[in-house]
C-alpha cells in the first residue's frame, strides 16, 4: 500500500477526505483485480494517485399508487332451488364490483386478491341436459351392456356399467337441471409507478436506476377506501377529483418541507409529482362498470440518494477518469483505462498454453 503517495486537493465544490478516497481505493482494488480486464493492473487503487474526487449527488425519483383491479365476467353456477347464500346484485344498472368483499393486502407487491361470484338473479334452464340434469352416459355411451371380443383368447366378455339406466349427472347443472347467472369476479393488485433522475452527470440513466442508494425520502399514504367506494358507487367523479386534489397538495407540502433542498432540481420531482397525478385516470370515469373496475389504494413517493463519485487518478504519468456509485461503490468507466503487461494475463495465458499441450499430447 502506497498510501502516503495520495494526495488530496481541496477545491471548492469538491467534497474530499481521507474516509472516502479509502473507499475509491477499495472500490478501484476491487475492480482492476477481475480476470475479465486482464490488461489492467490490479490493486490499480493503491498503486494510483487520486487527485480528484466530486460527489455528484445523484437521486433517483419514483412516484406510484398501489392499484386494485377487479374483473368480472358472465357465468353460471349450478342452481340447486335454494336461496343463493353469496353475493347477490340489488341492481344491475348501479353497483359497483368493489361493494363486494374487500381485503386490501398490506404494502406494494403484486398480489392476485379476493375471487367471488356475484350472483344476478337470473335463473334458466340448464341447455346442456334441457332441464332434466341427466345426461347419455359418456362411460356406456347410453348402451348399459355390451361385448367385446378378445383374438389373442378367443372370448368374448360382457360389459356391464355401473351407470344403471344409461345416464349420468349433467356436469354443466351438476344434476339440479338449473343454473344461476353469475358475474365472476377476479382482482388483482399491483404497485404502479414512474421512476426519474435528478442528476445530470455522465454516469448513464441505466446504470444509475439499476443501482443502490440510501432512503432520504419516502411518503405513503392510504387513499380513503371508503370515500372512494362512495364515490364510484355513487357515480361522483368531482368526489374522487377533490379527493386526489388533497393528497397532491399535501404530498407536495411534504417533498417542500421535508427533501426539496436536498434535491439538485427540486421542480424535477415536483413535475415527476404533477404529471403522475394529471395522468391518473379518475376512476369513477374511467371504469368499465361491473367488468373492469380499477381502484387506488395507497400512493409512494420515494428519494432515494445513490452516492456518485466523479473520480480522477493519475498512475505512471498519465491522467485518467472513472466514477464510483451505489452503496456497494461500484465503477463504472468510459474512456481510456491504463494497460499494460499484467500477471493477470500471465496466468490466462499458462492456463491456455496447458489446454493446448493437453489437447495435442493425447
Ligand atoms: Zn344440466
Ligand atoms: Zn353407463
């Protein structure tokens, strides 16, 4: 370790110390022993000068509801001349899919929810069996008896089903002969969001939102389940948009008072705010009624700060420039990096010299 040989330069907008060109040499040892860049000299961290390091302050923007979507489509279920003991629909031209049983799960994941059936009331004759919920046998085709022959034995040998007369339950009405209209209901919950930068630095967008970070803001709140359901069973849209007016304006108190100036652009979160809510379709316009009904649950908003160090380094008289990032202080480069004869390649090249000898001596 040549250690003694860091310098460290002091320049305004440039943060520096000791702790953290520790952790660019780590990074930089790290990175130039991997036998995948065989021309770099490994421990190139310690064996190099840094001479410039500047924190970028590189933050990643994401903001998201957590949405419930329910389907339905029309079914029938057997109809055994009882009263339906499940959900039944009081009328058809009102109503909403989420006055139905409604568990909201904790969190973001995707998760499948609640499945039911909403019965209309309609009550028909089953077509398959006309009623009489009896159907041909499929086992006997009808037959109850018959004979089959056997070549190999020379034996002819009486069948005789276990049916009886021939008929079996009729499967679609399970042998009631009547089946019930039903709306099948299925839903899913799913985290939906947009995800930007506030940085304007070269590390490119991809690497960058792929990377890990530190939590410096983070703001969930849950939608009003109840003034929503009202508000879609009642067919008030102004409800949900006065509704969704509030939380925006709370939620962009918060960022104000809470990470605004920790942000490098503050209005880049603030439009990434604006423009997530703009685009949020209102619910009680936009749902397909009784067939595809969405529902928002909860909103995110998250900053998320992911350390970003512009690195400069000098080694064996040359200048060069890499940039460490994310907590586990990856490195990226773009641009020449110092080659040169290394025991990297020494030992790539033994390894391929013993396959050879291997291969040729056999
Ligand atoms: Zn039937
Ligand atoms: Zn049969």
């Amino acid at each position: 370790m040549n250690s003694e040989q860091i310098m460290i330069q002091e320049t305004g907008a440039i943060h520096q110390g000791i702790q953290s060109d520790q952790s660019i040499i780590e990074a930089m040892n790290r990175w130039s022993g991997s036998f995948s860049k065989p021309l770099l000299p490994s421990n190139l961290g310690s064996k190099a000068t840094i001479k410039q390091v500047t924190e970028e302050g590189a933050k990643i923007l994401s903001m998201g509801v957590y949405m419930g979507l329910r389907t339905a489509v029309l079914g029938t279920i057997p109809y055994d001349g009882s009263t339906y003991e499940g959900h039944t629909m009081k009328d058809e031209s009102a109503g909403t899919l989420w006055a139905y049983e409604t568990n909201f799960p904790d969190g973001f994941a995707s998760v499948n929810g609640e499945k039911f059936n909403i019965s209309l009331g309609h009550i028909f004759k089953c077509h398959q069996c006309r009623g009489s919920g009896r159907i041909k046998c499929q086992r006997c085709g009808g037959k109850i008896r018959w004979t089959t022959y056997s070549k190999s034995a020379d034996k002819y040998t009486e069948h005789v089903c276990s049916c009886g007369d021939g008929k079996q339950d009729c499967p679609e009405c399970d042998g009631f002969g009547e089946l019930l209209k039903v709306l099948r209901v299925k839903t899913t919950y799913k985290f939906d969001h947009k995800k930007t930068k506030d940085y304007s630095g070269a590390l490119p967008e991809s690497v960058l939102m792929g990377s890990s970070g530190n939590v410096i803001f983070k703001n969930t709140s849950e939608f009003e389940k109840r003034v929503i359901a009202e508000a879609i069973d009642g067919f008030e849209p102004d409800e949900f948009n006065r509704l969704m007016l509030d939380m925006h304006s709370e939620l962009k108190r918060e960022v104000e008072e809470k990470v605004a100036g920790q942000l490098i652009n503050p209005n880049i979160l603030q439009n990434l705010i604006d423009d997530y809510f703009k685009n949020l379709p209102n619910p009680v316009d936009a749902n397909k009624r009784l067939q595809e009904e969405f529902l928002p649950v909860r909103m995110k908003c998250v900053v998320k700060d992911v350390p970003v160090k512009a690195v400069k380094y000098e080694y064996k008289g040359n200048d060069y420039s890499l940039y460490t990032y994310g907590n586990e202080s990856d490195v990226w480069v773009d641009g020449k990096q110092p080659a040169e004869f290394t025991w990297k390649l020494v030992i790539i090249v033994s390894i391929l010299a013993i396959v050879l000898w291997l291969s040729l001596t056999r």
